[in-house]
C-alpha cells in the first residue's frame, strides 16, 4: 500500500492515478456524461434548427403581402384584380404583384372544402400576392390607403403570423434552456455521487496520502484530473454521436420521407441543416461538460475530506 501510494506523490507523468482509469465507478460515469452530453447536444441543435427556420419564415413572410378583393355585387372582379394589382406595382418598394387564378384559388381551398368540387359557379374571394423589395422600405400604409378605392378590397400584412411564429421559437428557445439545466443539475448529481463513491472506495489510500504529509490541494487535484480526463472523453463521443445522429435524421427526412411529409419537416427543421452555428453550439458542449465534471469534482473531494478531517 507505502509503495503504491509514494509512485503517486511525484510528477504525475507516468504515475498511476488514484481512482483507476478503468473502474467500474469510472467506466459508469464515463457512459452516464457520454448520454448527458449527447442530450445536451441534441437539444441545443434542436433549438437551433428551430430557431434558424423561424428566422427564415419570418424573414419570409415579412416580404410578402396579400391583398384580398371580396366579391361585391356590382363590381366587376377581373377589373378590381387588374387594379390592385397596378396599384401595388407603383407603390414604391414593391418587387412584384401577381393575381392568383381562379385554379390557384380552388387548390388553396382544397384542403378544407376536399378535392373535386366545382367552384366555377361561386364567386370565391381573389388574391394577388405582392413581393416586396424590402420591407422597411415599402409605403405599405400608402398602399392600403389607395386600396380604399376598390371595393371588397383589405391588405394582409401577416403580422399576426409572424408574431405568433416568433412567439412559438422564444418559447421553444425558453423550453431548451430548461431542459439544458435540467440536464446539467442532473450530471453536477451523479458527478457527486460518483466522486463521493470514489473517494470512499479509496479511502485507504486518501488516509495514507494524509498520513505521509499530502495536502487536501494535492489530492483533489488528483481526483479533478481523473474526472476532468472522464468529461472530456464522455463529451465528445456525446457530440459526435450528436452530430451523427442529426446527419443520420436529414438523410432520412430528405430521401426516405414522402414529398409532402418532407417539405413539412423541412419547414419546421430546415432539413436538419445545422450549419456553423449549430456546428459550434455542439462543439461548445464538450469544453463545458469537461470543466462542469472537473469543478464539481474537485468541489465535492474538498468537502468531503472537509467532513472527514
């Protein structure tokens, strides 16, 4: 027992560490930081991806306009669409206005009046949707001031839809925070439990480094390096195993999805695309893990030889 721990008191190059790298307490939470890590990992490329593709629907939205002509008995519809659509054209900051066909009109109504029915004798509201140049730029309230001309005529800005796509990615943000720290009390917990469980199963050993003059310093910096080596190795099979498991759910949503239910995905995901931020959001994981399992260790050891002192 002298000899074994006397090869661990010099420089620690070569020396055999105090709690034995391939232990059953070090293996345990090895594989419990290597699941937290990929947790952690996947939610915060959730939350990207989710975040990315609210940005981009939003940007979206926010260059585009839709006015509806209502039909209004007396007026002539092909004339008022003509209109609206000369007026949105020199409204300035406005791209481009089209008028949707009355084809166009009956597919948007498919999904809620089923396919196969014959609109052509109900006149059905009419849209032309109007692309703007830039949104900051464009007279929309000139815009809809003009519109008052034509009967049956209202401008949709789809403010009321962004503001609630935004709300749902704050609010999805939010929830990923959470479930971030949920994740990170959950590691901090079993990093103590195992560290608590290490130092007692080396007891023997910890009482002999006392006895021959090692410091409390010295000996949770064992106990810190060993874990410290054990979060960095649990985080980084978490991540790639992360990163693995986003390419594997992209190819799946891109080749092994039907059409409709792909272009659903994507809308909400984005393809699963995670690009740089979400590349270095996941990266970012395994520094914290690594020095969330050193620090807690430590902490725990010098409390604990604390109440046994």
């Amino acid at each position: 027992m002298i000899e074994r721990v006397r090869a661990l008191i010099p420089a620690r190059k070569g020396a055999a560490p105090i709690v034995p790298e391939k232990s059953v307490a070090g293996r345990t939470l090895l594989l419990l930081i290597t699941i937290m890590s990929f947790l952690s990992a996947v939610t915060l490329g959730g939350v990207v991806l989710v975040q990315k593709s609210a940005i981009a629907w939003s940007a979206d939205v926010g260059r585009e306009v839709t006015i509806q002509i209502r039909p209004v008995e007396g007026e002539v519809m092909d004339s008022n669409l003509r209109t609206a659509v000369s007026l949105a054209q020199s409204t300035p900051g406005v791209a481009s206005a089209r008028a949707i066909t009355v084809e166009e009109s009956q597919a948007l109504l498919e999904p809620w009046l089923g396919a196969g029915l014959d609109l052509t004798a109900i006149e059905i509201p009419r849209l032309v949707v109007v692309q703007l140049a830039d949104p900051a730029d464009a007279d929309i309230a000139g815009l809809e001031r003009n519109l008052g001309a034509i009967k049956g005529a209202s401008l949709d800005t789809h403010a009321a839809w962004r503001q609630q796509l935004n709300t749902m990615a704050g609010t999805i943000v939010v929830s990923g925070l959470l479930v971030l720290i949920l994740i990170g009390a959950a590691t901090v917990l079993a990093i103590v439990f195992a560290t608590r469980g290490a130092m007692a199963t080396n007891r023997e050993i910890v009482d002999v480094l006392h006895y021959i003059g090692a410091s409390n310093k010295f000996i949770a910096g064992e106990f810190q390096g060993r874990f410290l080596s054990i979060g960095l190795q649990g985080g980084l099979l978490g991540t790639v195993a992360a990163v693995l498991f986003f390419t594997l759910i992209g190819t799946a949503a891109g080749g092994m999805l039907s059409s409709e239910a792909g272009a659903q995905v994507g809308v909400l995901f984005g393809r699963f695309a995670l690009g740089l931020a979400g590349i270095i959001g996941i990266a970012a994981v395994v520094p914290v893990i690594a020095a969330l399992t050193a620090i807690t260790s430590r902490v725990t050891v010098r409390r604990f030889l604390a109440e046994t002192s």
